[in-house]
C-alpha cells in the first residue's frame, strides 16, 4: 500500500477492522470520529481517494451510509482469509458504548487461528501490574472478547463507576470480587445489586514485544 498516505492507510485499516467486527462499511461521520476528522467533507476527500486507487467501490448513492465497500485489492492485500483486523480502544469512557469511534485508536491484524472463532474481540493496552501473576504485563495488549456475562474465575474487563479495569471476577452472594493478581495488592468488593459493576469481555489473549 505504498501508493496510500499515512491518512489514507489508516482509514482504509479502520474500515477493515468495522467490516470484520461489525461486517458492514461505517458511516463518514463514524469515520470522522474514529479518526479524529471533524469534517465530512475532509472525510469525502479521503475516501474519494481510496476511489481513485482502487481500493474502495461505491455501492450506493455518494455521501449515504453504508455507501461503500472493500474492493479486491483491499481484500487482496488486508483480508487474505488468514487474518483478521481488531479494533484497538483507548481509555474507555464513561457512557459511552465499548465499540463507539470515540474509543478507537487504531487496528491490529492478527491470525484467525488465535482467536475465537466468529466472536467479536477488541484489543486493550494494559496498564499497571495488578495481573503480573497471570502473566499479564504493563504495556501489553490484551486481547478481550466482548461479553456482557463471566463465570468464577475469568479474567475479565470490567466498567467500576465507569472506569475499566482487568481483574479475575467472582460472585461472592450479593458482591462482586474483583481479584487482582499481585499478591501486593487487595481485592476490589462491589455489591451487585448497585449496578457500579459492568462485564465489558473476557481475556482471550495477550500479547507482548519483548523489545
């Protein structure tokens, strides 16, 4: 994709990554969000260009939702059928919904085989160490995938009074135990019947760079 912007390829990644999670081209104003562009109009410009190149085909009348769609090329040099695209979320925000554009921040491809087959993953950076013991490192990235139920024991991604944290869930009557993994550190209790405590996912796997 040499032919591309740095712009132009990260748009082309992030409608990879909405086709395979969500299977359908976002909107211009998903995109504009996602990537931080404020006008429609500097979003058409771009997309016209992804056009021009061949990677992109109208399917649809120009400007209406869900107007577009992955051609050849693109399916050629990003959708091989061996990997797929997960969406990488930053900070996720109070109220506002797991996959929503405002918590985009970029796509990783990774082989089919790692994941779980036709589930729905997204990828977190981690930080701190309250998971060393599982392995889990600061500054990893944490492959989630994304469900609203956990049994004992899972490492989950869970929403406490809007801020997400990892931890092993358990039910423990009418709490909820979030156990770190660092001995150095003391358990998180939520009563249940509060509604502070929200299932985002579970861990399905990490990965780490190791320079």
């Amino acid at each position: 994709m040499e032919d591309l912007s740095p712009r132009q390829r990260e748009m082309l990644e992030f409608i990879t990554s909405a086709v395979d999670q969500a299977g359908v081209v976002p909107s211009y104003r998903e995109i504009g969000r996602a990537l931080g562009i404020g006008s429609t109009n500097a979003v058409s410009d771009h997309l016209k260009a992804l056009i021009r190149k061949g990677y992109v085909e109208r399917v649809g009348e120009p400007g209406r939702p869900r107007s577009l769609r992955l051609t050849a090329i693109a399916s050629e040099v990003l959708e091989d059928g061996t990997t797929v695209g997960v969406p990488m979320l930053g900070r996720i925000a109070a109220g506002v919904p797991l996959l929503a554009e405002e918590n985009y921040d970029g796509s990783v491809r990774v082989d089919v085989s790692m994941l779980p087959s036709g589930a729905k993953v997204f990828a977190l950076q981690v930080t701190g160490e309250s998971m060393i013991e599982d392995g889990i490192y600061d500054g990893d990235t944490l492959f989630v995938q994304q469900q609203a139920s956990a049994r004992d024991g899972d490492i989950a991604v869970v929403r406490v009074d809007g801020d997400a944290t990892v931890k092993r869930y358990f039910k423990e009557g009418s709490r909820v135990r979030l156990q770190p993994a660092n001995a150095a550190m003391e358990p998180i209790y939520v009563d249940r019947s509060s509604g502070a405590v929200e299932i985002i996912g579970i861990a399905v796997g990490v990965f780490r760079r190791l320079r």
